[in-house]
C-alpha cells in the first residue's frame, strides 16, 4: 500500500510533464519507524529514505489502531510524495548536484514549503485528489499546518504549554492522541529551530504566490519553472523570486515581499 502511494506520485508529475524526475532518483528504499521513535515521529518522513510509521508487534492494541487511522491511506496519499518525488527525496537528489554550497542558506520556508507547494499543485489540479476521502485527507494535512503555525509560535512565545499544545490537535484538528503527542515532542525535542513549523504552510504559500506571478507573466512554463527552482537550491524565497524574475538587488535591500495579498 505504502510502496504504491509512493509511485502515484512519480507517475503523475511524469505523466503531466510537471518536473524533471532523473531516473536515479527513483531509487529509494523504504524502512519501519521503530515503536520508539514513533513517540516523536508519528508519520511518514523522507530523506535519501522513506520511513513509514505503521504499527509494530510490541505496541499495544490501542495504540495499533490508533497509528493505523492516523496514517491511514487516504492521509498518507499527499505525505508520501511530500517525502519524496517531487517533494523532499527530488528536492535532496538536485540539491547534492546543483549549487550545493547553498546549503548554508537553507531554510524551512524553502525545504519544507517545496514539499507542501506540491500539495496545493496537485490539489488546484483537481485530478490527482479525486474521491472524497482523498480530499479530507489532504485537506485535514492544510489544517495541520495552519496548526503548526499557532501552536509552534505560541509556545516559543509562552502563551501555551505542551499539553496545551496536544490537546489543541486532538480538540481542534481531530488527531488521534498519540499522534498529537509525537508531534509535539518532535516540534520542541531542540532539533528544529522556533520557526520550523510555521515553515510549511509560508513556504509554501510564498512560492505558490512566485509560482503564480511567473506563469501568470508568461515567463515560462510550469515545469521549467519548478526545474529552475530546484537547481537554484535553498535560499529565502524573495530573493529566489529576484533570481527567476531577473531583478536587481543591491547590498541595502529589504524584505518588503507581501506574497499573501
């Protein structure tokens, strides 16, 4: 099931010419979250790797259902190409090849919000996320999101406290507990900075908002565009806005980009 979410994905930016997909991209392995790890890591993740959280023998029944309808396979159809093609496992494959020094500008609004944009891609679409229960599942990821914002920024900020912050995902967004705990514990375990969470959702925003000014200028096409982007490699989106629209910038320049309105 896992294996066949993953090649949906692949098959459909190839299929509607979307992106450049090398071949030796495609070469991935996939491998279980262990039950442990699962406590901070609640749903799939991707790197060179697919990591698929799913029950294991050693969790008890409870916790079994509840890992399996919280990865369920209509959530997990937009997460597994959010992990990898085109989302994080392409972005990663280009970024070793292409600028790779640009690594030390790298940032959530670009790494994770390229790997969100893909979900508002397919979804604008209207034939990738078909049945109903496709589009809840996706729909119930844009909620997430918009939750990481709040719940991210206002716990940084101490206005909640952790289990404020769980409780706010099982009340608000309809996680299943566990769920909600491993993802608070990932959010604040000291391996993401305070504006990570909030990443996704601007992120991808921003670039929706550049993808829609170039291709509305008629610059060039939409996969051009998302090629041009990957081999660019990380950099705040403004400027790789400047890149792709050829403006000059001087050593005085301000952020004043209001990519939202």
């Amino acid at each position: 099931m896992v294996r066949q979410l993953a090649l949906e994905g692949i098959a459909f930016v190839k299929k509607h010419d979307l992106v450049t997909v090398p071949e030796v991209a495609e070469t991935w392995r996939m491998f279980m979250i262990s039950a442990e790890r699962q406590k901070e890591s609640p749903f799939f993740l991707g790197d060179p790797s697919f990591w698929v959280s799913y029950p294991t023998p050693t969790m008890d029944h409870e916790l079994k259902m509840m890992v399996m309808r919280g990865n369920n396979p209509h959530f997990s159809r937009a997460t597994a190409f959010h992990e990898l093609i085109p989302g994080h496992r392409l972005q990663l494959f280009m970024g070793k090849r292409h600028h790779p020094y640009q690594e030390l500008f790298s940032t959530p609004f670009f790494v994770e919000g390229w790997a969100m944009y893909w979900e508002y891609v397919f979804w604008n679409r209207g034939d990738f996320f078909v049945s109903a229960e496709d589009k809840v599942g996706t729909l119930f990821w844009r909620m997430h999101r918009c939750a990481r914002i709040i719940f991210s920024l206002k716990y940084h900020l101490g206005e909640m406290t952790p289990q404020q912050c769980v409780d706010m995902l099982v009340d608000w967004v309809g996680h299943e507990r566990s769920n909600a705990e491993g993802e608070v514990t990932r959010s604040f375990g000291g391996d993401y900075s305070p504006l990570y969470q909030a990443g996704y959702m601007l992120g991808a925003l921003q670039l929706h908002g550049l993808r829609e000014e170039v291709l509305t200028k008629g610059l060039m096409g939409e996969k051009e565009l998302h090629d041009m982007i990957l081999k660019a490699n990380t950099m705040p989106i403004e400027l790789l806005g400047a890149l792709l629209l050829n403006q000059s910038l001087t050593p005085e320049q301000t952020s004043k980009w209001r990519f939202y309105e």
